[in-house]
C-alpha cells in the first residue's frame, strides 16, 4: 500500500508541529484550545468581551436604578404599596392570601389572583436574601426587587436582540433598555409597582417567542412549554398581559401567507394598517406609513411571481402542512398559559372568548363593548394627546434621541419588510400591537419597553449589514476610505461618541427623579413629611 499524496501532507504537518510547537503568543492569536494542568481550556476572546459589556451594563443599570431618588425610599404610587401589602400578607400566612387586610376593613379587599405573581416573586427574593443576611427584612427586599429585575431582564433583551442581529444586535438592545429614561421612575430603588414585571416578562417572551417561531420539529416543544410559562406568570402578575396574544397570533398568519406567496401576507397586513390608520384619532401616521411601505413591497413581490397566485389556495394548504409544528408549538403554549391562567390566576374558563370580544370592540366588530379605553379620571388611562410626545415621554425624554432611534427603527422595519424572515415578522408584530394598544390608554406605551430597544438595535445591524454589503461591491462609493471604520480604535471611539449622549441623558434624569408626591413638593417639605410620620 502506498499513501497518497494528501495523506503524506498530513503527516508532514503533524511531524512540523511536533517539532515545533507554537508559542503563547501564536496561540493567543489563533484564539486555540490550551491545556493548563491536564485541562483543555477553550478561549472565546470576542465572546468575553460580550460578556463583559453586557455585565457592565447589568451593573450600571442596578447601580443607576438604586441611585435614582435614593433620598426618597418609599413605596412609589399607591399600587406599589398596595403589592407590598399582599407580600406582606403572603409571607405572614406562608401562603397566598384571599384579602388584603389593610384595605377597606374590616372584611379586607378581595385579592384576585392576577395580582399575585408580583407579591409572591418578593416574597422569594425576601427568603432568598434573608438566608443569606437575616437582618434583611422584606420592606428591604422590596426597595431593591425593581432593580434587580431590571438587571436580569437585561439578559432576555440581550438574547432576544442576538437572535435577529447576533451579538452585535444583543449587545445594542441591552444598552438601548439600559438607558430609557420613561422606566426609571417604575423601576427604582423602592418602585414596586407592575411596571417592573412589564419590563421582565416582556423581555423574555420576546426572546422565548423569537426562539419558538425559528425552532425545529424536535426542539419547538421545549420552547412551547417555557414560553407558555412564562405568559401564564405574566397573566397571574398583570392582567393588562392579555392584549398581548395577538402578538403570538398574527405573526403565524403573516408566516403562513408569506410561505404559501411570497409578499402575500405582508400586502394583506398593509391593506390592515392602512384601513386602522384612517380609523384611529392618534398616531395615524405610524400605521399609514408602515402600511404603505408594507402594501408597496408586498404588491412588488407578487409581481414577480405573478403566477404563483393561480394555485394560490393549493399554495397555503401546502404552506400550513410544511408549518404543522410550529401550529402546534403556539397551541401547546396557549394551553400551558391557559392552565397556569385558571389554576392559579383565578380567571374564568372562557377568558378568551371575553378578550376576542373585548379585541372585537376595538376593531368595531361585533359587540364588543367599546374596545379597550376607559373613561377613568387617571392620566395613564386616558387617550393620549399627541402620540409622539407621549411615545417621547415613556423612552427618552429627549427628543433628538428618541429621533435617532426613531431612524434605525425605520431601517429596521424596511429591512424586516423585504426580508420577511420569521423572527422578523415577529418584530414588527410586537411593534403595531403595543402602537394600537396606546391609541387608547396612554399606559400601553410602556409595553414599548422591552420593544424599543431590540427595534432600534435591530436597525443598527441593518446599516451595518448595507454598508457590508456595499464594500463588497466595487464601486465609487466603496472606496479605500470606508476601510479605516474597520479599525478596532475607530469603532470603539464612534461607540463611545454615540453613547455618551444616551448614558447622560439617563443619569441626568435619573437625578432628578421623585416619588410622589411628584415635583410639585419641595424635597424639604417632603423630608418634614416623612419626619413627622416616623415621629
């Protein structure tokens, strides 16, 4: 037997490295495996440095958030100490509680179990730090449960940006969430309100959702179950959780339509936004121009495969048997948030039929009974006056800022629009839904939270993905000169200048931060206040 010629190139290369071996230096720069004592150790240096920024951003975002109107540690707005009774309540009983005692006596309010989860969650945190530190006492535990939540559900974002972008994109969206200035008020150090669930829940069914609508047959069940768990603790936490099924819905139609006819379900979803847009009083303008867009594209795409619109009807049968398992995922997790809903939330059997109802009502189909405003006498529950004003107010507070990331949001959306990948049409969906929510509460804006970040994250990605793709292409405009960005110190430097104005806008506001009584009370007359109270 003789070898062959690839097989003598093999065993010259093993004999080269076994006489000599590479050095530390050849070894830190291939980024290879090394053996420390036996140990194979596998250094990812890009990947501990993703690491390390998203850490520092946990950090920052606990430190900031503890910081916040520090002088003030109360309970913020009466909700907050109306949850902390019920913890209070449940730590007591070791159980969850029927009645809050400390309100209208001397029978007690009835304590519904869709205000549970919040209390029950404190008290776990509580029992958790106090076996670690028994002076820590529950009204302590409670002054740091909203930025510690906060803080983890920058991991959800992160994971939820890093499936549509990578890293890149996860690492934008965390930073994003890390600095919004309309959060920081429900989030502080002493905030208990739901707001702080909102942004948790929120963040991780974005990223549980991004991973069911792109898993495979074998995997889609795992990620079934745990998004439908964590939908049922959201419903058992706030109520308001349920407008956001239509999120989980109407991306699997546009998926379903755009499989079986390529710009099918995105011109039909346009035609919808256009008709919406002309029906509400705030925020057309948002509606009309993604439907536009949306319509134009779709009716672009069909163009081009005219004839698939012959055989149309064989085309989605065909696009619902090839998508069978995803079908099945979504009901497997409806039916697990179903069952936490009844079980533990105490909604009736027929939940949903009373929200399809109540969606009816918005749209004006059917007797729904007026849709989802309300004619309550509080400011967040009342039909905003000028929708980009208020969308302002609960982001950035900065209007140059908010238009920045107003800029990559609409990059965002094109791009999730030509594209019309399936974690794409999830985006956008979670997009409208919250914008049609806040057309008649003011508090539905706050459902951008989790949102916002990954969209404008999203659209940073996507300049950078054009520009890639231009300096591929040997043009006038892809000159020598677009390769000095590629410079590690010319990217560090322009992340540094585009942040700096985001992270001061955060502390700044962060600063002059007060609980209630709001502005209006000098922190002087707030302090003789609380004096004469300990007195």
């Amino acid at each position: 037997h003789h070898p062959s010629q690839s097989q003598v190139k093999r065993e010259s290369k093993r004999s080269q490295r076994k006489n000599n071996p590479p050095d530390s230096q050849t070894i830190f720069k291939r980024a290879s495996p090394l053996r420390v004592v036996g140990v194979r150790l596998n250094f990812n240096f890009k990947r501990w440095i993703v690491v390390g920024f998203l850490a520092a951003l946990m950090i920052f975002s606990f430190v900031h958030l503890s910081s916040a109107g520090s002088d003030y540690k109360v309970l913020t707005t009466s909700d907050s100490g109306f949850f902390y009774g019920i913890a209070r309540s449940t730590d007591k009983l070791d159980g969850l509680p029927d009645t809050y005692e400390l309100s209208h006596p001397p029978q007690g309010k009835s304590v519904g179990g869709s205000t549970q989860g919040q209390p029950l969650m404190l008290v776990m945190f509580y029992r958790g730090l106090h076996t670690l530190n028994p002076t820590v006492s529950l009204m302590d535990a409670s002054q740091y449960f909203s930025p510690f939540l906060f803080m983890l559900a920058l991991i959800g974002i992160f994971l939820a940006g890093r499936e549509l972008g990578g890293n890149f994109a996860g690492g934008a969206s965390a930073f994003f969430m890390s600095v919004l200035v309309g959060s920081i008020y429900w989030t502080k150090i002493g905030a208990f309100d739901r707001e702080i669930s909102l942004v948790f829940f929120g963040a991780w069914m974005f990223y549980l959702l991004a991973k069911l609508f792109n898993s495979t047959k074998q995997e889609i069940w795992k990620y079934s179950i745990l998004s439908g768990l964590v939908y049922g603790l959201f419903l058992i936490t706030w109520p308001g959780a349920l407008f956001i099924a239509p999120i989980l819905i109407l991306p699997l139609v546009l998926i379903l339509l755009e499989r079986a006819v390529s710009g099918l379900g995105i011109s039909v979803w346009g035609v919808f936004l256009l008709w919406f847009g002309n029906r509400v009083s705030v925020g057309s303008g948002l509606f009309l121009a993604i439907g536009v867009a949306a319509f134009l594209i779709g009716l672009f795409k069909i163009a081009t495969n005219w004839d698939a619109l012959s055989k149309i009807e064989n085309r989605i049968f065909a696009s619902i048997r090839s998508h069978l398992h995803l079908i099945g995922g979504i009901a497997v997790m409806f039916l697990v948030t179903t069952l936490l809903a009844i079980t533990i939330g105490g909604y009736k059997h027929d939940f949903w039929i009373g929200f399809a109802q109540r969606i009816g009502g918005f749209l004006g189909l059917g007797g729904g009974g007026g849709g989802l405003a309300s004619p309550r006498v509080a400011t967040e529950m009342q039909v905003p006056g000028n929708y980009l004003n208020s969308l302002n107010v609960q982001l950035f507070r900065n209007v140059f800022l908010l238009r920045i990331t107003m800029i990559f949001s609409g990059f965002a959306i094109l791009k999730a629009l030509w594209t019309r990948k399936k974690r794409e049409l999830l985006l956008i969906t979670w997009l409208i839904i919250p914008a049609a929510m806040a057309t008649t509460q003011a508090r539905f804006f706050r459902v951008f939270w989790p949102m916002w970040p990954v969209l404008a994250a999203y659209g940073i990605w996507t300049v950078i993905w054009i520009g890639r793709r231009l300096m591929k292409t040997p043009t006038l405009i892809t000159s020598k000169w677009l390769d000095r960005f590629k410079q590690p110190i010319v990217i560090a430097l322009v992340a540094i200048v585009f942040m700096t104005p985001f992270i001061y806008n955060a502390r700044a506001n962060a600063t002059n931060t007060r609980p209630i009584p709001h502005g209006g009370t000098r922190p002087s007359v707030y302090h003789s206040l609380v004096d004469s109270y300990r007195w």
